[in-house]
C-alpha cells in the first residue's frame, strides 16, 4: 500500500483536481485454451436455444464439449452426482 502513495501524489501533481476514489482496479481476465473469446458464452447460449425445452446444465456441458471435440471421459470423473 505505501507504493501507492508515490503513485497517488503523481496523479496529483498532475492533475490536481483529481478524485483518486474514482478510479477503479483493473479487471484481470482469464484467458481458456480451449475456447476463443466469448465462445463458451454463445456456444451455451445457442445449446439453450436449439433445445427448445428445459434442458440441465450437464446437457449444455456435454453438447458444447461434443461440438469442439472435447473428450467426454476425461471429465466424467469430475461430475457431481
């Protein structure tokens, strides 16, 4: 915290008027090496769609894994029953 106290005095020398409680932290994202950016989000999205019906969230899972070639068996092991 006392390195933010150097950081906060430049700010204020340069622009004076300058509301520090403003500022917000950066937001950090991380990055998946399986999917692009947002893909995950629309491929969830059209699975939801497609269905028509009420379908569970393991449904959405397995049919986006099948639809990037995901194996399955590598992640049953992880299910909860």
């Amino acid at each position: 915290m006392g390195d933010l106290v150097h950081l906060d005095a430049t700010l204020k020398l340069f622009s004076p008027q300058i509301d520090l409680g403003t500022i917000k932290r950066k937001q950090y994202r991380r990055y998946s090496r399986i999917f692009k950016q947002g893909e995950c989000h629309r491929l969830s999205l059209d699975a939801l769609r497609n269905a028509g019906i009420r379908i569970s969230t393991a449904a959405v899972a397995e049919g986006i894994m099948l639809l990037k070639d995901i194996p399955i068996e590598q992640y049953e092991q992880c299910a909860i029953a």
